[in-house]
RNA sequence: GCGGUAUUGGUGAAGUGGUUAACACGCUGGAUUGUGGCUCCAGUAUGCAAGGGUUCGAUCCCCUUAUAUCGCCCCA
C-alpha cells in the first residue's frame, strides 16, 4: 500500500467541510476590509526564502523542501507566505500602482522539512495578509484587528493577543547589544541552548522554555526601555488604536519573533485553551520595513500577519464550537427497476439546475436500503419512482420531517418540493405574538415588548 | 538532528507464550413477495504494522525498520 508521505494530511468529510466554512469567513471579512487575494507560486527560487530569513537560524539549514529541478535550478517549496508575495510585489512593480498602499491576503499550503508534532506539519495551510506601502501605525492597528475578527466571527474565545515592538534598527541593535552583554557574565547558569543562542540569536534567549523562571530572565532588560523615542511614540500609537478597536492586549516583552527583518510591532495571537499542545500560536506577524529592499525592491516598508489553518481548526474543536456545517440534502431519488432508473437520472439532472440539492442510489440497493441511506444522507424529501404512478406522470414524494405521502404531478414536483422545505425551514422557529419568526428561545427581532 | 509512547477488522477496541482471536458499532442479506428508521437471525480479519531472532510453539518476549503521536531544537 502506498501511504502518505509524513506531516501531510487527507482532508476529506465533514473535517473539509469545516475547512471550506472557514475559508469562505476568511473571505468574507479579507473583503470587508478590502485586502485583495493574491496567488504566488507553491515553489519559488531557492534563493529567495534564504536571503529572507538571514543565516540565524536552522530554517535554511534543515527546514526548507529543496530541490534541483531538471534544468539544475535549486527550487524550494514555500515555506512561507511573505517572501513570495514581496517577490511578485517588487517583480509586478506593485509599488507604481495608483492606488497605495498594496493590501492582499492569500491562503494556501507551505512546506516544512520538520519533525511533526502536535500543531506541526509538513505541508500546512496558512493565510494571512501582507500590506506594503504604509508605515502608519493604523495599519498595524488594523493588521492585528483582522484576524481577531476572524476569530471572533467564528466563535473562538480563548485567545490572547501579545505585542511587543523591536522599535527601528537602531533601537533593536542597540538593544541587542545591551542584552549580549546582560546575559554574558551569566552564561554558566543559561541552559546548553540559550548559550548557543547568546552569539546565534541572542533575542531568543527571552522565550526559552528551560530557562524561563530563572532570576536572571525576570531582570532581562526589556526592549521598551531601549527604544528611541520615535520608536517608543510609534508604540504608544498602535496601544491607542488598539484600544479604540477594543481590542484586548497583553504587552509581552519576551516576544521577539525568529526572524531578522522584524522591527517595530510584533505580535502573537494564542490560542489559550486547556488541551492545546506546546504550539499553541495560532497567528502571528509584524512590521519588516527592510525585508523589500533585501530582496532588490525599492525601499518600501510592510507588515503583515499570518495564521496556521490547521492550528485554528483544532483550536474551533477544542472549544466544541459547532461550525454551520450543511449536511443534509433537500431530496432522495428512489427506484427499483430499469425504468425508474432512467427516470431516476432525468430527474434528479432537472431538479439540480433548479437548485435542488439531490442525490439517487448508486449501488444497486434494494428499496430497503436506500431508505437508510436516505437517512444516513439527512435527505428532507424522499422521492419515491414507480412506474404505475410513471405512466400518469406522477411521482410519490415523502416528507421525512411530518412522514406525510403524497402523489404529485411532475409538472408540479418543483412547486410542491418548495413549499415542502420552506415549511421546513421555519419549523425550527415559532411564530410569537407581534407576528414575526425567530428561533426557539431567541430574543424576538421586533423591539417591542412582545411575549415572546 | 535528538528523545518518550504507541501500532490488533470498515470503525471503537478486549485479549493470552499453546486447538476455531472477545465484545460493540457499521455494513450486506433475511424475517417484511416494492416503503426504511424498533426487534430478531445470518454473513462480515489466509489475521494481530513489516522483517529478523528466542522458543517445541509467539499477536503476546527481544532486536531492527516503518508509520502514528507527543516533546526538544528551530519556528517563517
């Protein structure tokens, strides 16, 4: 048997349909906010991700899909969203377009040579924004409030938004060197990681796990008191637009992100939710004004955010959120014999393109079992074929709600089935005094004082 | 790159060094000669991840590999 490869996952069943739903909110709301979608390549230059992210880390060493292709180009998957949208930003001259600055969201799947791990694959899926063109701290305001909506509009609750801002090279390198030489006469005490990270990349130490309670980590200078202080203006602003957003924040000055093209804002948005594994950030991003000059574009700055599909999806399940997920069909073609079966076809084709939801048997059960199967489908309307009812050009048809048969005339079949499921639809409701429909134990939508 | 735990049918799983591998769900058929959802009956693993070893004998013990899962590194 051949089996999938490691870190990928079938998506398939009602788990794709929750997929699917949140992908047409992300829509949704990317359009309210009038970001624009945007597709690059699933597999760029090598040399792009690389000149990225800088040499700090062991991304390009280990954790990237390369790959010679058969004209010995060195190919990479993506592993990531941003580089490839400032690649086609700066190869489309997107900078000389009227309308500035450029805002687009993408959604699609990146690859990681990693270990998996709870909330960790090799192929993932991951949408986020990407705004080029504006240094205002509204737009980092708005970066930030756009999947907090998101989540919001799907019912997460648990989550935490940490800020934290690196201030502008100066300030960052300034700060960087203040904290080198903090930890330095304590290097004994660091674990074996963080003494490999005081000269690799030393802002990590700040996040370490291990080392996290030590007295040494709680005195760590923190990058606020080392910004200047058109850095430290720059915060206070996006503090304040945050608040006009009410949105909830925590200034959590051990956020740093991996990555050297950071400054100013950063932020994380976790999921805080009992039973999430270890990697419970669910979205994250920030301000990288240097990175489009890096990669040969004029310079531009940018920022921008973007969160693990799979992550989100855990944690929507992981708080028993009940996404609209529609599982039922309108109607169930039945039918026995070769006849019925030709008619079967015709039918269920005419009642498609009018927009009926239908299915037929497939497998040659008996009628028995495609009643069952018309359940297990959740079909609301069974139509049952037979070939006397045929030559008057009739069909039954049974409502699977009130179990309530009657004989109808094809002609008629789509004016009946109508009726039939709007009946349907307000069953759920009840009709209160003032006159209107709502559902059970819903505040009635009239504004009077109704009993309802 | 490193470490922990796991791997029995379509699914959830019990189980023991020794003839036919529980039980449940599901599915298919029958009781009901074209009307199901309840009930009853029947069928449903050349087989306990793969390979090797220990043994008279292994699904059960040992080793290796693979996969899954969790954690470390890293985190875009």
């Amino acid at each position: 048997m051949i089996i999938k490869q490691k870190g990928t996952h079938d998506l398939y069943g009602n788990e794709a349909k929750k997929w699917k739903y949140v992908d047409r909110v992300i829509d949704e709301v990317m359009d309210k906010y009038n970001y624009n979608f945007i597709r690059t390549p699933i597999f760029e230059a090598t040399e792009l991700f690389h000149r990225g992210v800088g040499e700090s880390t062991d991304i390009v060493s280990k954790e990237t899909y390369d790959f010679m292709d058969r004209g010995n180009r060195s190919i990479t998957l993506r592993p990531e969203g941003t580089a490839g949208v400032v690649r086609s930003y700066i190869e489309n001259k997107m900078y000389g377009d009227a309308s500035q600055p450029i805002k687009v969201y993408y959604n699609g799947t990146m690859y990681r040579y990693e270990r998996p791990q709870s909330g960790r694959d090799r192929e993932l899926t991951q949408f986020g924004i990407e705004v080029l063109g504006s240094d205002d701290e509204l737009i980092d305001a708005e970066v930030i409030s756009v999947p907090v909506n998101i989540f919001k509009m799907l019912g997460l609750k648990g989550i935490k938004v940490n800020i934290n801002t690196l201030g502008d090279n100066e300030s960052r390198n300034n700060y960087r060197e203040v904290l080198v030489n903090y930890f330095r006469p304590h290097i004994d005490e660091l674990c074996e990681d963080c003494k490999k990270r005081l000269e690799m990349n030393p802002l990590r130490i700040l996040d370490c796990k291990v080392d996290k309670d030590l007295e040494i980590m709680k005195n760590a200078p923190k990058t606020i008191d080392y910004l200047n202080a058109e850095s430290k203006a720059r915060f206070e602003n996006i503090k304040t637009y945050l608040d006009e957003l009410n949105i909830e924040y925590i200034v959590n000055p051990n956020i740093v992100r991996g990555l050297d093209y950071y400054n100013h804002i950063v932020f994380e948005i976790e999921a805080d939710i009992e039973g999430f594994g270890s990697n419970n950030v669910i979205a994250a991003g920030g301000r990288y004004n240097g990175l489009v000059s890096t990669l040969g574009g004029p310079e531009t700055c940018g920022v921008g955010f973007a969160c693990g599909m799979g992550r989100l999806i855990s944690a929507l399940d992981l708080e028993g959120i009940e996404l609209p997920i529609n599982d039922s069909i309108d109607a169930f073609v039945m039918y026995v014999n070769d006849e019925e079966k030709k008619e079967a076809i015709k039918l269920c084709q005419e009642l498609r393109m009018n927009g009926f939801k239908v299915e037929t048997e497939y497998t040659s059960r008996g009628l028995k079992g495609q009643f069952k199967q018309a359940d297990r489908l959740n079909s609301k309307l069974l139509i049952i074929l037979n070939s006397e009812d045929l030559k008057n050009n009739e069909v039954k048809i049974k409502n699977n709600v009130t179990k309530k048969e009657d004989i109808i005339n094809l002609d008629y079949l789509i004016y009946y089935m109508d009726e039939q499921l709007n009946e349907m639809m307000y069953d759920d409701e009840e009709t209160c005094d003032c006159g209107c429909h709502h559902e059970h134990d819903h505040e009635c939508s009239c504004g009077d004082d109704c009993e309802c």
